[in-house]
C-alpha cells in the first residue's frame, strides 16, 4: 500500500438500512450483507476498494477477520466493536483515526442481528458481567428494564420528574416514526394518554419507555476527504468525538443519576458551541435515558431534565429536535445496531434527505451511544460524535 498523508479529515460517504422487522428469516450475516451492500452502493465504491472493517453483534461470532473474510474484504484495518450500544459512534471515531493517521483510505461500519438466534449458524453470546451473573440475576433481575426503572424512580424521587415528561418524548418519537417508512413503529399514532395507560413492565417503566428488540442491521462508509472529491460524493465529515468509559468506577458509591456524559459533555462544548448544534440523535433505549442524557450533556442543570423536555419543542420543527428518525423507541433496535442507526439518520439530515422530517438548515448535529450496563456502578460505555455538512 502506498504511503498515505496523514492529518486528512475523515467523512460519512455512503450509509445502508436494511427493513427493521420482528419477524424475518433473515439471519444476522445475511441481514450486515445487506446493509453493507447498500452503504457501498450509496459511496459508489465496490468491496474491493474497502481496506479497513468494523462490525458489532451479539448473535453471530464476531470475530472481525471471520466476517471479512466471508464478504469477500481484503483488507488493513480491523475492529470488533465491544462497546455495545456505543458502537456506532466509536466505530466511526475509530476508522476515521485510521484515515486520519494515514492508515487507511476507506472503512466499512457495520452492526446488526436477528432477535432469533436460531435461526443463525451459531450462538456466541457475550457472557455479562460478573457481578450481575451472580449477585443480580439469582433474585430476578430483569436486565436492562429493571436497571433503568431503579433509575427513573430515583430520579423522580429526587427531581420531582413526572411520568407526562417521559410520555412527552415517547409521543414525540412516535410522530417522528410516523414520517420515516422504515420505523417499527410508524404505524400507529401515540398519544400520551395511550403512554399513561400503558401497562406496568417495572415501575415506573411502562410499556412505551421500553425499546422494541428488532431484527435488521445498518452499515456506514467512512473515507477520506479526498476519496468523496474523487467520486463526487456529498462528504459528511467527522467532528468533534468524546468517549467516557465506566465512568466513577473508582467510587464505592457512585452517582447513580450521573453518567459519563458528563465528561464528553465538557469535552465536546469545548471544541464546537452547545448552540451550533442544530439537532440530536440521543441513544434512547428508555426516556429516562434521554433526560439524563440531557442534563449531563450540559442543556440543563441536573434534575431538570424532565422540566427542559416539558418546557422544549424536541419536534422536528422545534427548538431543539431530537431523535429525528423516530430513535429506538419507536424505529426499533435491532441488535447493536442502536447506535449506528442514530449516525446514519444524522447523515441524512445533513445530506438534506430526510424528506418531510428533515430538520430546517441542519449543520450540524450530535449522535450518542450508551453501551454495556455496569450493575454495581454505572453505565458502562458512553460516547458522542459531532457530525457536520463543512
């Protein structure tokens, strides 16, 4: 490989969505092919150009060479993705080092899985934590709900937030899912009466808080600048990145209602204005997650997360709009592929495609990922990227 320059910016050229579905005979490899095939052909590149591979799931060995190896990559650059819902930030922030460090000119990003595993040719799950395997789980503990139900009863203890603040985003969501054909959830309106009235999962969580388990996967194309000049492709370039991983591990009793936004939050204002960011793509596997995202990100004081949702337009159309595509919550999460969906729809707000939900003179925005749960401290991994049209 010839010598590259280095100090290069690193951009999104190309981005791929499969059908998100709670029914597919799909397997996990087939549904990142698909993907991957409509990133490239979204760059304009064949696999044969593509010399750096990221790739994040939890049904089918992962192992980067492997599932290289079976899409036909020849390559100089690999990662397997470990940081959960917090992927699809890191994974672009990673093969934009490599291009930047003259490494590399062009990585594919990819994440995805069926919610059935059998239907794949082997199971590899990662095993949990420790702590969780044999301290939570033997009394019932119901993962992630049970997680975030102890945070958001804290947190409206504490804050006085109200379960009309959490309805408020899930309905919004929902109106967003409804201008995007591929969401879920799109389907059907939501009103917070509907949110109110929901059944119990773990209280305070209800019905509407919980993500919806899909199956589908999303792919990315990462390159050069100087790549998107050759092929004459729209560049969204790679901004500002901050990451905090196991945040107050050090602390015997950590801030439960803090997370490691806090840091990226300082880090990442520092580098671009809060106010230059014109929309949010906020990991949102439960509204308590978005509100305390907020606050640690620095939009509000802490406790006054659900105040600044009630007092905000987080629409489309609004102040300050978030989760544009419809977010997790009512597009779906299939698999790990969370956080690299929450990327790809800043992509196209930034490329101006987003059809009747883009956001008016979108510039600039920020994605979030929150991976891994560390039951005896805090969320494991969080990470931010700035995305931006110059």
């Amino acid at each position: 490989m010839a010598e590259k320059a280095t100090g290069r910016r690193a951009c999104i050229i190309g981005i791929g969505e499969t059908e998100f579905s709670r029914k597919t005979e799909q397997p996990s490899f087939a549904l990142m092919a698909e993907a991957i095939g409509q990133a490239l052909q979204d760059a304009g590149v064949s696999h044969k150009e593509v010399e750096g591979f990221a790739v994040t799931s939890m049904r089918i060995p992962d192992d980067s060479p492997f599932v290289a190896e079976n899409l036909g990559f020849q390559l100089s650059w690999v990662l397997n993705g470990d940081y959960g819902g917090a992927s699809g930030p890191l994974s672009v922030v990673r093969a934009s080092q490599a291009i930047q460090a003259g490494y590399i000119d062009l990585a594919v990003c990819v994440a995805g899985g069926n919610r059935f595993p059998e239907l794949d040719h082997d199971v590899n799950r990662p095993i949990m934590d420790y702590s969780r395997r044999n301290f939570v789980d033997p009394y019932g503990y119901a993962g992630a709900t049970s997680f975030f139900g102890l945070i958001q009863q804290l947190h409206m203890q504490q804050y006085g937030t109200n379960l009309e603040q959490m309805g408020k985003i899930a309905v919004t969501f929902r109106k967003h899912a409804s201008m995007n054909p591929n969401a879920l959830l799109g389907k059907k309106d939501l009103t917070l009466d509907d949110y109110m009235t929901s059944r119990m999962i773990a209280d305070p969580i209800r019905l509407f808080d919980c993500v919806m388990p899909c199956s589908g996967a999303v792919a990315m194309v990462v390159a050069a600048e100087e790549v998107a000049e050759r092929l004459g492709k729209q560049p969204v370039y790679v901004g500002p990145a901050a990451e905090c991983i196991n945040y107050q591990v050090r602390e015997d009793l950590p801030d439960k209602l803090t997370t490691g936004f806090k840091v990226i939050g300082e880090k990442i204002f520092q580098q671009v204005d809060r106010e230059s960011i014109d929309f949010l793509e906020l990991y949102d596997d439960y509204p308590i997650a978005i509100i305390i995202t907020l606050e640690d990100l620095g939009y509000c004081e802490k406790g006054q997360g659900g105040q600044f949702v009630a007092n905000t337009d987080i629409s489309v159309g609004g102040d300050l709009p978030i989760n544009t595509s419809g977010g997790q919550l009512s597009c779906g999460q299939p698999g790990l592929a969370g956080g690299h969906m929450l990327v790809v729809e800043a992509v196209r707000q930034l490329r101006g495609e987003a059809g009747e939900r883009q956001v008016a003179n979108a510039r600039r925005g920020l994605c979030t990922g929150i991976g891994w749960l560390a039951y005896c401290r805090n969320v494991g991994c969080t990470a931010a990227l700035v995305l931006e049209k110059e």
